[in-house]
C-alpha cells in the first residue's frame, strides 16, 4: 500500500525542467526544429505550476497549460521570418500578453535579458 501527496510547485517545475524527456526540453526541441530558441524564465514555470495545482490536475495538466500557451505561436512560426527565440514570460501563461518574439535583425537593449 502506497499513499500519494499531492505535488507542491517545486516539485512540478522540477517535472516541467529535469527528467529526460522534460516537457521543456520536448518543446525546445520543437521550436529547434524550425531554428527558433524556446527560453521559459522562471516566473513562467511558476506559472505553470501555479495553474495546475489550481486546477488539482498536478503533473498531468503541465502540457495543456503550455501547449495552451505556445499553440497560436507554433501555428504562426514558419510563416514567419529573421524569429531567433520565443520567450515564454508569467505573463504570457497567465494570458495577459502573448509570447516574446525575438527577430534575428532585432537591435539589443543595454542590460536587457532577453
């Protein structure tokens, strides 16, 4: 006999960035396979984490609330053209602002991350 807890927020970003085959590192690697970098900062994967224990969907809810997220981008990234990187923020899986389209021909901004 086993007994089961529920999984708090650190455990479900450590689901969403550490195993193998990380929900993170799948979706890198499809946005790889159009040349484009996929970075989530932190408060992104807060975010999800956050959501899913709303939710009470734990581990498994992680890839609908991404895939939530990231599907129009995905949709629209072979048409467009010079996109580099997508920054996932907070915002964006709260659903306040879409991803951050980063273009190749872009000028940086001194002291910006991204």
């Amino acid at each position: 006999v086993a007994t089961l807890e529920e999984l708090d927020e650190l455990a479900l970003i450590q689901i969403l960035k550490e195993p193998k085959n990380a929900l993170l590192k799948q979706y890198q690697k499809m946005f790889g396979m159009e040349g484009v970098d996929l970075e989530m900062r932190e408060g992104a994967l807060r975010a999800v984490a956050k959501k899913a224990l709303e939710r009470k969907t734990g581990a498994r809810g992680l890839r609908s609330i991404i895939e939530h997220t990231l599907l129009d981008t995905m949709f629209d990234l072979p048409s467009l053209e010079n996109v580099v990187k997508v920054v996932v923020d907070e915002n964006a899986i709260t659903g306040d602002a879409r991803p951050i389209l980063i273009y190749a021909d872009q000028p940086k901004v001194a002291g910006s991350t991204l």
